[in-house]
C-alpha cells in the first residue's frame, strides 16, 4: 500500500471513528415513501402519490414491473396498477432503493465515472440477487434487491472525500485501494445511520467474507453470490474464486450446471436498468 493510501485509510477511519466524517443523507422522497410505508393503513393511492412527486422514479417502477422476470399478459402503463401488482411493501422497498441513484453525483468528471460504475454494477448485482432470490430461498426478493442496490453504498462517502483531496483523486491506485479497504466499514455505518434493518444494515461489511457460514441462508449469502457470478469471465480478482466451493453456495443449494439459471441469472443483470 503507498504512503498516501496509507495515511488516506488512517484519517478515513479516524473521521469515522469521531464522527467527523460527512455522510451522505438518505433523498428526501425515499423518507417520504418509507414514512409512507410505516402506516399500516396506507391505501395503494396514497403510496402512489408520494411516489409519482418523482417522475424518473415512477418510470423506473413501472419499467421494472414489465421487465422479463415479472411481466404479466397485460404491459403496465400506470404508477398504480405498477404498485397493485407489486404490493405496497415490495413497491416501497423497491423505490427506497432506486432512488439511491440521485445521491450518485459529483463535481469532478472522474468521481462522475467511477459513480456511475458503482451504481450500475450495483444495479446488475441487485437484479441478479433479486432472481437467486426468489428461486432459491424463502426470503423477500425486494429485500434481497434492496441490499444489491446498497451493498456499495460506502463507496460514496470515500469518492467525495476524494473529490475535496486532489492527491488521492489524481492517484486511481491509491484511490481503489482506500474503497477496496474503507467502503465495507462506511457502507455499514451509511445504513445504521439511515436506520436500515438490520438483516441489510451489515451487508456491506460481510458480503466479502468468502469464509462466512451464516446458520440459515440470508440477504448477505444472496448478495455474495450475485457480486461473483457478476464478475464471472472477467478479468477482476473476484473472478479467481471458485463460486462452488462457498458456504454461501452451497447454503442456496444452487445447481450451477442447470442452463436455465444462467439464462435466468443473465436476463435479471438488465432487470433494474
């Protein structure tokens, strides 16, 4: 590790540690929605109408509705049959997550890229849990797409840090090794801060524990496995690792030679796009 990286990760982690460090705040419309979602009586309507205030948003439910994985006969046109077909808990998770994508944003061109990289592979990791989830677990498949959605969350707070110390910014190697070390520890403290439950709230600390053996499958084990078939056939590190031979892996009870799951796992990378 170079002396920068080196001195980067101690202040980092000494900001964290004093609660020096800006965080990021959750967007306005996703207190609003999960606001929203706490009211047991809250009508279909109602939750449509906090969400149609964000009209990106509002598409982006409606697309993920017709997408291969949950199309009906009948193409959805509207937020409210959008919501009807997903259910308020679903639709509200969902939301929460996508709208993740307004805090992507920076000043500099380069920290602009190196978002817009997180948030879609994010987005693909997310489509992918979304689809193990459902065909291999017991679990909520929104929840499971939500943790895809944040599980690099930690990524942010380091990049805009980045972007305030142009010696880090103007070393890419240096830069990556920061994430690499740093995101994990602020992505866990990123979600307790926006009161995340805790079954998402460790995930982005423990979803790189290839070694971890969880007593029953979970949103972590979902997401581990999604990040690596993600990277499959790439030149990444992560591609190096025997996907099978993980407890993770095994705790799915994936059958990694059905062509059908590669397929479906395929389809379901484009699915929250």
């Amino acid at each position: 590790m170079s002396k920068l990286a080196k001195k980067v990760q101690q202040d980092l982690v000494e900001a964290i540690d004093n609660d020096d460090l800006v965080l990021p705040t959750l967007p306005e419309v996703a207190l609003r929605i999960r606001k929203a979602a706490e009211d047991p009586e809250i009508s279909v309507a109602s939750l449509s109408k906090v969400i149609s205030r964000d009209t990106a948003l509002s598409a982006r439910l409606i697309k993920v509705v017709n997408s291969p994985l949950l199309r009906a006969t009948q193409e959805v046109t509207d937020l409210h049959t959008a919501i009807t077909r997903l259910g308020i808990n679903y639709s509200s998770n969902l939301a929460i997550g996508l709208v993740m994508e307004q805090i992507f944003h920076a000043r500099s061109e380069v920290v602009e890229r190196k978002m817009r990289d997180v948030w879609r592979k994010s987005l693909e990791i997310a489509g992918i849990s979304y689809s193990l989830c459902r065909s291999h677990t017991q679990l909520k498949p929104d929840q499971a797409a939500l943790g895809g959605l944040v599980h690099q969350i930690g990524v942010l707070p380091i990049l805009t840090y980045a972007e305030d110390h142009n010696e880090l910014l103007s070393d890419p190697v240096s830069l990556n090794h920061v994430i690499e070390r740093i995101h994990p520890l602020l992505g866990d403290k990123l979600l307790r801060v926006w009161d995340f439950p805790e079954m998402l709230a460790n995930l982005p600390g423990q979803y790189l524990d290839f070694k971890r053996q969880s007593e029953r499958v979970d949103y972590i084990d979902l997401v581990q496995i999604a990040t690596l078939y993600c990277y499959k056939d790439t030149d990444h590190p992560l591609a190096q690792i025997d996907i099978t031979t993980l407890p993770a892996f095994k705790q799915l009870g994936i059958d990694a030679s059905n062509p059908q799951l590669c397929s479906d796992l395929e389809v379901s990378r484009s699915m929250f796009y």
